[in-house]
C-alpha cells in the first residue's frame, strides 16, 4: 500500500492512506471532476478534526495523552465521520450535534488500524510496514484508551437543553454494533483466517465482501438519529451509506464486472438521496463519487 | 501467581486468581471468619453472571461469540462488579439496574487481562504463565470487541419507563475514565515502564500506588448513582469503593506498615458506611475485609 512519511515528535512515521494515490492508480472508467467544489466537505473536516483536538490537548498524564494524539491523527483516515456530520445536516440537524458521534468514529477507527498493524508473535498477518514510533505495548495500550474515550466524548455531549440522551443511547449501540463482534471485528477475523488458510480462503473473503461498508452505514444513521431525521430517513441514510461503504472498501479490480457494480452502487446511492434538499444531495453525491469512483479504478 | 487449570471446550486453560491462593498466603493478622453469612454476595455473583450469561449467548457469529464466551468467564474475576450491585442497593436501588454496569465492569477488566498478557514482539512485560487458547490474534480482537459490548450492554439498559438514560449516560462518563486513559491505561503504562527501566522503577511504582483501588471507586459510585443515591451518598460509597480496592489491590508486605495501613484503610472504609443500611452494611463489611485482608497477609 502507497505510504508517506510525516513527523510527530522529531520521529518520522508512516502514514498509511485509506485510498490509493491517484497518481499511481489514474482514473480511468470513471474519472470525474476533482474540481468540485469541496469547501462543503472541507468545512466537516475541519471541525471534526478541531473538535477532536479540543477533546484530545496534550496534557496530564502526558505519557498517555502525548501518544493518543499523535496516533490518532496519524492514522489514516475514513471518510465514515464526514458522512455521519452530512447525514445529520441533510435530514435538517445542527453540525455540532454530529460532532462527538464523528470523532467518536474517527477514533474507533484509528483504534482499529492501530491494532490491525501490532506486531503480535505467533501472527499470521502479512508483513506490515507501518513503524511503531511508540513501541507495540503503548501502541497497544493506546488503542485500548481510544475506544472508551469515544464512547465518553459521546456520553458526554448529553444536553438536558436538547433532551437527547435517548438519541445518543441509541447511537452508542449502532457504533457498538458496527465496531463490535457483529461488525468490524468479525470482518477483521476473516481478514486473519483468509491469511491462515488457503483452503478457506474464499469463504473468508466472501464474509468480509459482506461487511463492507457497514462502518459507513452505521455512521450515516447515527448522523441522521442525531439530527432528527424520521425513521425513514434513518434508514435511508443507511441503506446510502452501504453503497458508498462498499465503493470506498474497494471492489474487484475486473475491469467489465466493476463498471457493472459501480454503476449499479451509483444508481441505488442516488435512489436513497431522492427527496431530500437537493443542493445538498448534490455535493454529497459529487464528493463520495468522485473520491471513491476514482479509488476504485 | 498462583493459577488453576480448568477446561474449555476440551482444552485445559489457565485461571489467574486476582487474589493469592489462600492455602499459599495463610491469614496472619487480620484472620477473621470466612464463616459469616456470604449467601449475599453468593447471590448478587450469581445474578451478574447469569445477566452476562444471557448477554454473550453461543450464538452467530460463532467465531467471535464462542471465543468471547469463553475468555469472558476464563479470565480473573475483580471483586468490582460485586461492589457495583451492593452500592446500588445500599442506596435504596433495585439490584436489577444495576446489572448490566456490573457486567460491563466484568467485560472491561476481563478485556484488560486478555490484552495485558498478549505475547507481544518487542515486549518488555515480565513472562507470563497465560495461555493462549485461542492464539494471539484472536485474543487481541475479542478484547476489542469486549469494550464495546459493555458499553453496548449499558446503552441498552435505557428504560423509558425508569427515566434513567441520564444516570447511564454518567455512569458510562464513569467507566470510560476508570478504564481508559486517566484510570487502568495509564496505570498499565506504568507497569510497562517499572520493568522496563531499573533506573526509575520507583517513580513508576509510586504512580502505580496512585491508580489503586480506582476501578472499585468507580463501580460503587456507579452503583450508587444507578441507585438513585444523592450526591453525598454517591461520594461516601466513591470512597468506600477507593479503600476496599486499595486493600483488593495489594499493599506492600511489610508487616508492620502493613498492620497499620490495613487499619487505616478499614477504620476509612467503615467510616463512609455510616448513616446506611445497618444489616447491609454488616454484609458488605465482613465480606470485603473478610476477602482482602486474608489476601494482604
């Protein structure tokens, strides 16, 4: 996987990006405009990414809070929590809602590939390059405090004002779900199993074919739990950030069969957006087509 | 430390006990009767398991939820969940609403031990007597999956009709503290450090000292806000819950420090108690001092 160093602490490190480098994977079938404007997704960013360094400052103990800030922005990154913070402004909530519920994901997510890349002995993934700047026991440890602290910044932001501890319960259990023993850590033993076994193989990767795009799905029906949006709209949002998961997961590199997927992933994403605010809808669909349509080709 | 082997699924596995075999570590000083009434405790043991039980069913998909079932009753137990269940009934709390915080309290130590006896490259822990059933991996991911299925247990506790989501929402503001970077991580680091580095051994010991006891702190203020305790009450069993997990945690072995520290600590601990429940105050006295000054002698 492409790479690139950056430096944390005078140390270099490696970056692993969430998609290939375009200049090593040109677009080709569906090659569109990079040029849209993406100041919209661009303004998401910035504040989940401030949010989170509010949450996360470098302070006491320093020996724990110095390591989780550095490997938490220095993970690659899932566009998962920009769509969750969409998800909640297109069913009409307020940005600063969504907030905790993103970097509450962007932190299970840095946690995951954090220990996805441990050097365990008696391991049976393939070799990794990713550096451990912080050594494997603090890498470890840190991953294990990323995962609470999420799920605190989250029970945090219960707001008598609005009266949204019911909304926040309820995204705890879909964050638990998608990170838990039913999602991300279920797909992650059949990543481990595909590795162990040839025989197996294609059994393993059919499973982890099928929750693909489940971190997305999930983080688009919390965005639009906490933004209010109906029942309807809740699972609209899933059902769209299933399909635009799964083309960010990455499909097969068959020419002929991945312009049949993608096309088909294109017309159901578009079908769940219908009926929604439409300026929106048209900067959701320009930023995660051309990133993610551009990723797969 | 002392271990005993018990069997899963036809394997042998070894058990850690979290206090020393008291056949190897007679009582000295503090010997009081193991005969008093325990069928309490017996009973709230009994009912978390049977709530954890109910929660971590053999069920698909079978790969992680055996393994999780396993581990989760295989690891060593805290006396902290126990203490969870008797604060909030200390409180005037019906033991029910209470359970699923025990049970996640039960998760996330279990997690924490899995994890702590990781065979790690690089690894600078002391050699561990711990096998490894379901192969490093899988260890490492169903530790994972443990945290955010306490928590999940918790969201899940929500009950409109007890108009509780508030009280749940604190006390999970509670456990991802315990547990995560302020609480059990940052004392893990410092169990890494103290074998690491002989030159400060003793910064990391005194800092060690410090994260004693908190995780009891925390369950019995849980208990005690689950409960429905005020303010006060909810303090009063904080502290109660601080000085039976300092004794739970093991002070040093010199006698007379030790006589005299036990002391302190139960002369403290009985203090809080004041102004409760009588009988039940009884209980909870004789089992925590009964338990751990057998284990401190």
């Amino acid at each position: 996987m492409a790479g690139a160093l950056s430096h944390i602490n005078g140390n270099s490190v490696l970056h692993v990006p969430c998609r290939p480098d375009p200049k090593q994977f040109p677009c080709r079938a569906f090659k569109v405009s990079m040029l849209c404007n993406q100041s919209y997704w661009a303004s998401i960013n910035s504040d989940i990414e401030a949010h989170l360094k509010r949450a996360i400052p470098i302070r006491e103990p320093l020996t724990v809070f110095d390591p989780m800030n550095g490997l938490t922005f220095a993970a690659p990154r899932s566009t998962a929590p920009t769509l969750c913070v969409a998800a909640c402004e297109l069913v009409g909530g307020h940005r600063d809602v969504a907030l905790p519920a993103a970097s509450a994901l962007w932190l299970m997510y840095s946690a995951s590939f954090i220990h996805e890349h441990l050097p365990l002995m008696q391991s049976c993934r393939p070799k990794s390059d990713v550096r451990h700047l912080y050594g494997p026991n603090m890498e470890l440890l840190i991953g294990d405090a990323m995962i609470p602290f999420g799920f605190e910044l989250l029970a945090k932001s219960d707001d008598p004002a609005r009266n949204n501890s019911n909304r926040i319960l309820r995204v705890m259990v879909e964050i638990s779900r998608a990170i838990g023993s039913q999602g991300m850590i279920h797909k992650q033993y059949h990543q481990v199993e595909s590795y162990r076994s040839n025989n197996t193989k294609s059994n393993h990767l059919e499973k982890i074919k099928k929750h693909k795009g489940t971190l997305h799905a999930c983080a688009a029906a919390c965005g639009a739990i906490l933004g209010g949006g109906s029942e309807e709209e809740i699972e609209k949002m899933r059902r769209y950030g299933l399909y635009v998961g799964k083309m960010a997961s990455g499909v097969e590199r068959n020419d002929e069969e991945l312009n049949k997927l993608v096309e088909e992933m294109r017309a159901s994403a578009t079908k769940e957006l219908r009926g929604f605010n439409e300026a929106k809808v048209q900067a959701i669909s320009n930023y995660f087509e051309s990133n993610f349509m551009c990723a797969q080709v």
